[in-house]
C-alpha cells in the first residue's frame, strides 16, 4: 500500500494522483506502516503546492474537502479549514507566496464561514498584501467576522467605519456603504453575494442617514450604527 501510494505521487507506472496516493498512504498508515503518516502529509502539500495557481477559491476549497474525505472519512468544515490554515502558513513562511496563501484565506472566509480566515482577509485587503488593497472589501470582512464573533474584528470593523465618516464626511461614507449594501445583494468580484450581510449592511446604511440628519460627525459611532453587540 505504502508503495502503491509512492508509484501514484510520483507518477510511476500510473497516471500522477494526489488523491489516490494519498488513499493508499491512508490504508498503510491505519495498518502501522510507519512512513506513511508523514507521506500523508507530504503529499497533501505537494498536491497544493503544484496546482494551487490554477484553482479558483472555490476549487481550493472543494479539493480540501476532498482531501479530508479521503483522510478522515469526512468533510468536517472544520478539519477542511485546519488543512487549508496549515497550507496557508505554509506558502507564506517557507515560499514567501502571500498570493496563494490569501487564496487559502479567501476559500475558509467564503466556504468555511471561518471568522479567523474572515479577520485575516481584512486584514490583506486593508493593507494590500497579496491582493489587492480594498479598504470597502476589508469593511466587509471585518463585519462579517465580526457577526462570527471574531472581537478584533469588531473592533478594526468600527475603526474603518469611523475613518470612512472622518475622511470622507458623511456624504462620503454613505456612498461607499450604499456600495456596500449593493455588493452583498448582487455579488461582486471583491465582495460574495451574501443576503444576511446585505440586511446588515442596508440597517448600517439606514442608521447612517438618520446619524446624517444631526449633523455632527466627530466621535466614535459604532454603537449608534451597529447596535450594541
């Protein structure tokens, strides 16, 4: 099993098959074949590292699904997240691939609800490592792990929202969150279509214009426009 699983990886006498390999690496490591846990592994990465360019996030997301189902019986959301956290870490330390490896974060952010992928997304986009920057795109996915949960988040979430208001005044930041709102309700390059946060977004933007009528826009407004959480 363990060199049938070495034959596929390799492409040797047989069609090159990650996922076959990875199948018979399986089978040998569940009969006490010693080397084959950390083949398991080793071509879990090798399977990314050489496809990776070529998928889309929703690929990437759908082959970790597989991998897990091949490795542990299931397609637990979570253990598909921990494979596609550890990919992540992975380009990002050892390859320097940030591009990759927010690809990594886009998939657990979109596919696998995940507030820590969410946060990290926020953060890219913010800042513009590895995609591009996108300061609405980063309000987006700091709100929506804030909804998870995710307290930094929350908090980089009602910064970004009070700096739209200081920099751009009211009329400013009201355009942008009408953006916002359409982005959630149609889908978007940037921002998925995403009908819960286009209700939340749309009451932001309501709690906006009723904040616009006082007239007065110095001063932290995150409990004003998005309620005590």
């Amino acid at each position: 099993m363990y060199n049938l699983g070495v034959l596929c990886a390799k492409g040797r006498g047989t069609q090159k098959d990650y996922i076959r390999a990875l199948s018979w690496f399986k089978q040998a490591a569940d009969r006490g074949q010693s080397q084959a846990s950390e083949m398991i592994s080793k071509v879990i990465w090798d399977y990314f590292f050489e496809n990776i360019n070529q998928w889309s996030v929703g690929q990437i997301f759908e082959e970790s699904k597989k991998i897990v189902s091949v490795r542990d019986g299931n397609q637990d959301i979570t253990q598909v997240n921990d494979v596609l956290e550890e990919i992540a870490c992975n380009l990002m330390r050892q390859h320097d691939d940030n591009r990759n490896a927010v690809k990594c974060f886009q998939a657990m952010a979109v596919y696998g609800d995940s507030d820590l992928a969410q946060f990290n997304v926020g953060i890219c986009r913010l800042n513009g490592k590895g995609i591009s920057e996108n300061t609405l795109a980063a309000l987006y996915w700091f709100g929506k792990a804030a909804q998870n949960g995710n307290t930094e988040a929350q908090e980089k979430r009602n910064w970004l929202m009070n700096e739209y208001i200081r920099q751009s005044g009211m009329q400013g930041a009201i355009s942008q969150i009408t953006i916002l709102v359409q982005k959630c309700r149609d889908g978007a390059d940037d921002i998925p279509k995403d009908p819960e946060g286009f209700l939340r977004w749309k009451t932001v933007l309501s709690n906006l214009l009723l904040l616009g009528q006082l007239g007065t826009f110095e001063g932290d407004f995150s409990s004003i426009l998005f309620g005590n959480e």
